[in-house]
C-alpha cells in the first residue's frame, strides 16, 4: 500500500494496516506522537484507525533534551 508520510511517498508493509500498526513499525509506539490522517487528527484512542492506499499521514513527535 503506498502512502505520503510527511510529504514523502512511503511504500507501508503489508501488514500495516492501521495507526498503532504504523507506530509500531516506525518504532515510535512509545512516543508521543500527534497523528493526522487526511487532514484529522488522530486520537489515542482511536489509533486502531485504518489507513488505506493513498491516505496522506502527517505525524509530529517530540524530542527532549538538556
């Protein structure tokens, strides 16, 4: 399934299905991370949402430091 993650073109395993999935194989599951899909913002709680061929997927996470 092919996306735009960020404005890039991203070819998603097949596999990845949904939101978390996503996360998870961005190894960012354990961020906070703020995700848009197709300009909505994604709740937590919702992250079982799916994404389909074409969605465009904007996500922000944080980085700390000192």
């Amino acid at each position: 399934m092919d996306i735009t993650l960020n404005g890039n073109s991203y070819v998603l395993p097949k596999d990845v299905t949904n939101v978390q999935q996503l996360l998870e194989h961005l190894e960012l599951s354990e961020r906070i991370v703020i995700v848009e899909v197709n300009k909505e913002i994604v709740q937590k709680e919702n992250y079982d949402r799916s994404i389909r061929d074409q969605d465009e997927v904007e996500m922000i996470h944080f980085v700390g430091g000192g």
